[in-house]
C-alpha cells in the first residue's frame, strides 16, 4: 500500500470512531411511564410515608369507583384495585383475597364495592384490619386515581396517594369508553 492510501485508510477509520462516538451519546428517549408502573410508585410512596402500615394487616381491596357515581366502576376500577393489592402486598402488606369467599356481595359488572356503611361489616366478615379504597375521574386528556388505605375500625386514613396519567385509547378503553 501506498502511503496515500494508509493515510486515506486512517483518516477514514478516524471519521467512523468520531462518527460512532457521536451516535453513543445522543440521549435515549424514555417511555412514558404506565398506569402499573405510576401504581407500583404510589404505593412505594404510600408504605413509605407510614412505615407502621403493615401492622393493619390483613387488608382487603375493594374495587375504585368512578367519583361521579360510587356504584359504578370499569375495568380500569377493578384493575387499578389489583395493581395496587399486588403492589402493597409486595411491600409486606397481607393482602387477603375476598373472591376465594362467598360472603362478599359481587355485583355484576362492577366488582367488590364497598360503601361506607359496609366497612365495619365487611372488615369483620374478612378479618380485615384495613381496606383499599379508590375513586378515579376521567379528564379530558388526563385519568385521576384518588387512592386511601382505611382502618378498617373506625375509618380513619392510614395512608393515601393520588396519581394522575395521560390519557391514551388503552385506558379510554378500560374506562368503557371505546377508542
């Protein structure tokens, strides 16, 4: 080889490690993250600011409720109670499953419901020291999770959270409102 062409070869071997230096530090774009991933979070936050929370074991979950009518939810109701069932029983909540038991009243097509009036009732019927409770609201581009973990005795908050996420067509769907 000529010493014009070993000049070219590493002139060109040069521009392609400056050219693939370029590439390896542009910034990778993140996704955006979902409902589970936001839900995980909250309840991270949720134990996290109650360290004795687990001491209000076992807890049932009832279904998220849709703020403008408590006797109604979706799927994303009942979905959003079970990410955040699976999510505090990670972080070392006993987690007591009511659809093993008869004695929970389950509408149909709309899930573990629990109204006030039903609390106490439905606490001693599990043996439950807490319950999860939720209410979400749709905006227009944007779903509200309203989020409360309740002493099953007496009502009072435990521990709460709100999560809001973009709404996209899987959660419009969820919601009941097709795409």
């Amino acid at each position: 080889m000529t010493r014009l062409s070993l000049l070219l070869n590493a002139l060109l071997l040069s521009s392609l490690i400056l050219l693939s230096g370029c590439s390896s530090n542009a910034p990778v774009e993140q996704p955006e993250p979902g409902l589970h991933d936001l839900i995980d979070e909250a309840a991270r936050g949720m134990l996290d600011a109650n360290p004795d929370l687990t001491r209000y074991s076992p807890m049932i979950a009832a279904t998220f409720v849709s703020i403008d009518n408590l006797s109604q939810s979706s799927t994303l109701g009942r979905m959003g109670s079970e990410l955040f069932a699976s999510a505090l029983s990670r972080g070392g909540m006993q987690v007591r499953e009511v659809k093993m038991r008869d004695s929970l009243y389950i509408e149909k097509d709309v899930g573990e419901l629990i109204l006030s009036r039903e609390v106490q009732r439905l606490s001693r019927a599990h043996d439950a020291r807490s319950i999860l409770m939720g209410t979400y609201a749709q905006g227009q581009n944007t779903l509200y999770l309203s989020v409360r973990l309740v002493r099953s005795g007496d009502a009072m908050v435990l521990s709460s959270t709100n999560i809001a996420v973009p709404l996209d067509n899987n959660l419009r769907s969820m919601l009941g409102g097709g795409w």
